[in-house]
C-alpha cells in the first residue's frame, strides 16, 4: 500500500498480526480500511480474531508485525489514553459502564480530559440519546441492558471521536432492544462519527453498514459492500447461516 493510498483513508490496518500469549496469533495479517463517514462492520464465526482485531486497533491487544495508521499518522500499539485525544473512542463488549455510579456520572468518567465541556457535550448527547439526559441521577447498575448499552456508546462519545470501535454492541439484548442499538449507531454515524463494528447478528450488521469484512481463523475471508455480502451466496453459506437468522 502507498503513501498516497494509505493517507487517503481515516484509519488502517495492514497486515495485523496480534495474539493475547507469547507465540500464539489470534489474528494472521488481517487488513482492514475505514474512510469518512463510514460503518465498516467485521464479522466471522466465533473464535475468528474479530474482537482482538478491534482491540489491537485500540492498543489494547499487541501488534506484533502489521501497522495502524490514523489520517495517516502511526498509531501501532498506542495506548488508550494516546488515542482518544486523537478522536478514537472504544465500547468494549463487557464492563463497559459504572454500574455504581449515576448516568450524569458515567458520562463525566467520559470527559475527564475535557471537564469544563461538560454542559455543551451533555446537551449534545441528549440529542442522541433523550433518554438519558432526562435520567442524569439513576444509578446506571439499575438499568436494562439496551440502556446501559447506551450509557457505555454516550460515554464513549462525550469526546467527540472521529472513529468509533464497538465490540459486539447488540450481544445479549432482546431482538428490540437490539434495532433499537443498530438504530442509534446509524444516527451516531450521521452525525459525523466513522464507526467500525464487530457484530455476531451478522446479518442485521451488514443491513446497516457501508463496507464488511469476514474474518475466518484470523485472516480476511471476504470483503465487499454490505449488500454485495448479503447477495454472496458463499457468505450466505459459510456465514449468515450460523451466525444470524434471517429478518
């Protein structure tokens, strides 16, 4: 890949090679490319390298051959607190809110570099997410799932990311609680936000995204538009099968 062609997408990854223990790859020179404006979704059968992929890009899995880059910029291996600075949030697939602390104070834990913003950005969220801001002092270990879902996607937000990474954000709610997710993250990516999204309701991620990539045993299987995916019938085999019921 050239110079040129790399500092013409918002992120990339080329050739990752990443694992969680010494000698043991996960993912086996994956490539992936997220440009303006987009939803990129990953999907594959579990145990495929998805969510490490999404965590090597988040620092949080070590990349040991392969590059990120952001707007063209290095970002291998940076730590979280190095990225989301740079406009890179991330909503891990568990643990990813303070079930003891109120929605008002989770959405602050999200904002800690920016205090003073705070007002502007919780107005903004409110937008979004109008649920929420009308409940500032519940205590977010008392919501639903598809609700703490949403304090986990604003809190990641308050920082205004140019890029978006969820991990499996639909994993474990019921199937309305799961439109309701797959909703919000096409109004968060019409307001500006370029989102990559591991899915396992492979089916309804591809209904949503621009791009998709399947990942199978740590590598890139196939890669296409959302549509072309869904049409291929190869992918519908292999994949859309097992990983998602028809809707």
């Amino acid at each position: 890949m050239s110079e040129h062609e790399q500092s013409d997408h918002l992120l990339v990854a080329e050739a990752v090679v990443a694992g969680y223990l010494p000698g043991i790859n996960i993912l086996e020179g994956c490539d992936l490319t997220l440009d303006e404006g987009e939803i990129v979704g990953i999907i594959g059968p579990n145990g495929a390298g998805k969510s490490t992929l999404i965590k090597a890009l988040f620092g949080l899995v070590q990349v040991r051959e392969g590059a990120v880059r952001l707007r063209g910029e290095g970002i291998t291996n940076a730590k979280a607190h190095e990225l989301v600075p740079r406009g890179v949030g991330y909503v891990p697939q568990t643990r990813n809110i303070f079930p003891s602390l109120t929605i008002r104070e989770n959405l602050e834990m999200g904002l800690f570099l920016r205090p003073d913003d705070f007002g502007d950005r919780f107005e903004a969220i409110g937008e979004l997410f109008p649920l929420l801001v009308e409940r500032p002092n519940t205590r977010a270990g008392n919501l639903s799932g598809g609700e703490r879902q949403m304090v986990a996607m604003a809190r990641a937000l308050m920082m205004e990311p140019s890029v978006l990474l969820l991990d499996e954000p639909s994993a474990g709610l019921s199937p309305s609680n799961q439109t309701e997710i797959f909703r919000r993250v096409r109004q968060i990516n019409r307001t500006g936000v370029s989102v990559i999204m591991v899915e396992q309701n492979a089916r309804r991620c591809l209904q949503i995204c621009h791009r998709g990539y399947v990942l199978d045993q740590g590598k890139n299987a196939y890669t296409g538009t959302g549509k072309e995916l869904l049409d291929d019938p190869k992918v519908v085999e292999l994949y859309l099968g097992t990983l998602a019921k028809a809707k």
